[in-house]
C-alpha cells in the first residue's frame, strides 16, 4: 500500500524516527523498531549477545486490516487500521495502536501498548490480542496481592503478568521479559509454543462493541536484567496496575 503522507511537526520531540511506515528508537541502548505495517510482530529488539530476537506488544489484528495513518509524538508512536474490504469483514473494527516508552530504572527498558477499538457497526466483536514472542527458558505467572506480585510457576487464573527468562545466553547477557496485562482492562492471558518461541497473548475487550463507544486498554513489557527479575519485574507490574486510566489529550 502506498506510505502515508510526510509527517507533520509536533509540539513535542519525538525519540522515534519514521521512514517509510519503519520506526526505530534512535537513542536506545538495545535496538528497538515497529514496522507498522506488520502490528503483529509489534516492538522487534535485538539485545546484545548471540540470542533470539525478541518481539513484544504486536497487536493481532483481524484480516484485512491495514494501515491507513500513523503519527509521532514524543515518546508515543500511534498508528490507525482499517479494513481494506469491508465487504469481507464481518467485525469493522477501527483499532489504534499507541507504543509508547514507560518510565523503568536501571538496566531496564519498558513499553506499553495502547490499544482502541471502535466499529462502525450497532454491535461487533471487538476481541483482540496483544502478543509477545520471546525464546523463553522458563515461565512464572504473576497474581497481584496486597499491593505487589506474588510469582509462581504454575497457570494461575488470577493472573495478570508473566516473567520470562530468555535462554540461549552467556551468564554476561541473561535477561528476562515481563509482559503485564493492565488487571482492571484485560480479559486473560494465555501462553502457547510455536518452536523454540513462547508466544504470551494477553486477551483484551470481553464485551461486545457498540456503534459510537471507544474501547481501550494497556498492556506492559519491558526487559531487564535476570538478576532480580522477580524483584524488579514484580515493582513495575505493581506500579502498572496502579496507574490512572490512560487520557487522549
């Protein structure tokens, strides 16, 4: 499809770069880039160190959807996708992505997800899924309690993060990913194997969509050291739970 048209200035800097439809963070220690074109794969990183690539936050999108406009603005990349056939889509959903840096400590790099949905039908279908594909050596599911995230290695349906420890690595490069549905917007998450890929799908809008209403929701993932990851992961998933909804200015 023909690339959007030339990005107009914005109040605010971005620290992304946009060429043709590609997007990469310029100031990044571990190389990040979205190919809108490609919602799924979402955040590619390629951390230092002989292991996998890792892919975080793509959004899986109905068939047909494509890209029809995108913008940068500071710390926020958002792109829009509509359905290049109605005719063949029973759902008419227009759904906006919204990448965006989020604040992490030391050693960290964390993003979140915006993601909306609209349709231009009285009812539709609006359920989506975020999906996070890491090679993964082990997996242990996050529950809030009492203000923090209690860790365990077995499916817990309370469950609102996961912590994956990446395998493959020198003891000089071992990280581990946290990906976090918001608790008060997700519907579930699921974990699956394609390969050697653990593929994390947070499940988002439970309800059915309605002609004129906006449904939103967040999802978190962020990488860091494997020193600690319970530790760390389990202070940024507390304090992604506690944040404020999400405000278009």
């Amino acid at each position: 499809m023909p690339s959007p048209a030339p990005l107009t200035a914005s109040p605010a800097a971005s620290v992304w770069v946009a060429i043709d439809g590609h997007v990469t963070d310029a100031g990044s220690a571990i190389p990040a880039s979205i190919d809108l074109d490609q919602p799924r794969r979402g955040i590619a990183l390629t951390p230092p160190g002989p292991a996998a690539p890792v892919n975080l936050l793509g959004l899986d999108l109905p068939l047909h959807s494509q890209l029809s406009d995108f913008w940068l603005r500071g710390d926020d990349v958002t792109a829009v996708y509509e359905s290049a056939d109605e005719s063949a889509d029973a759902r008419h959903l227009r759904t906006t992505a919204m990448w965006r840096h989020s604040p992490s400590g030391n050693g960290m790099r964390a993003w979140e997800l915006v993601a909306s949905a609209q349709t231009s039908l009285l009812q539709s279908d609006a359920v989506l899924a975020v999906v996070s594909e890491i090679n993964a050596a082990d997996i242990l599911w996050g529950t809030p309690i009492d203000g923090g995230v209690h860790w365990q290695a077995d499916h817990s349906p309370g469950a609102t993060c996961v912590l994956l420890h990446r395998g493959g690595q020198a003891e000089s490069h071992r990280t581990s990913v946290l990906v976090a549905a918001h608790p008060g917007e997700a519907r579930r998450i699921s974990i699956r194997r394609d390969g050697h890929r653990t593929v994390v799908e947070c499940w988002l809008f439970s309800t059915e969509l309605e002609k004129g209403v906006l449904l939103r929701s967040r999802v978190l993932a962020a990488i860091g050291p494997a020193a600690d990851a319970t530790g760390w992961a389990g202070d940024l998933a507390a304090a992604f739970a506690e944040s404020p909804p999400f405000l278009t200015t």
